[in-house]
C-alpha cells in the first residue's frame, strides 16, 4: 500500500503588501514537507537568492507550517518573500509584493 500526496503546492504569503521602513510584519508558510535546512529569506524583487540581507533570514527548522515575524528594511522599495530548499538558492515559492515605504 502507499499513499500518493499529489501535487501539493509550496505557498508563502506576507501579513500585508505595505508597510513602513522598520515596522514589523509577518511572513507565513504551508508546505507538503519541510526540510531542516529549508529556510525563509526577505529579498527585493530584483535581487537574485543569493542576494539575502542576514537579519532578514531564517531556517524553518523543518516546520511544515508556521509563522515568522521581522522589522522591515531601513531602504525602501519592492520587496518578496521566498521559500527556499535545503540550504540553497532554489525557490520553491514566492509572495506577492511587499512595497517598504518611507512613512
């Protein structure tokens, strides 16, 4: 016997799509499997996954689902947040767009 999962989707979404340089906001995640080493990055749009700010970061500890709370940017502009795989530069999904404004 086994159980067949489908194809279930990777989803990542932010709590708002504005918010001001250095208030707070929330990502959360829901994925068929976590790994441990999968984890959540702040990027701009434009940036390529390797382009990651350290204190906009974080493994999810292999959590299937949960909650992740960070201070936005000092810098405006548009940014995403991206779900990647095991330690590496490989997103398996990305929310919508977050504009950081200036206040």
């Amino acid at each position: 016997a086994f159980t067949y999962l489908g194809n279930q989707a990777y989803t990542i979404s932010s709590s708002t799509s504005t918010v001001v340089v250095g208030r707070q906001l929330s990502v959360s995640w829901n994925v068929p499997s976590g790994g441990d080493f999968d984890w959540i990055g702040f990027f701009k749009v434009t940036d390529s996954s390797e382009a990651y700010e350290s204190r906009w970061w974080q493994y999810t500890g292999g959590a299937k689902s949960g909650t992740l709370i960070l201070d936005a940017p000092t810098t405006p502009g548009l940014y995403e947040f991206r779900y990647l795989l095991n330690d590496g530069f490989v997103d398996a999904a990305r929310s919508a767009t977050v504009t950081v404004t200036a206040g």
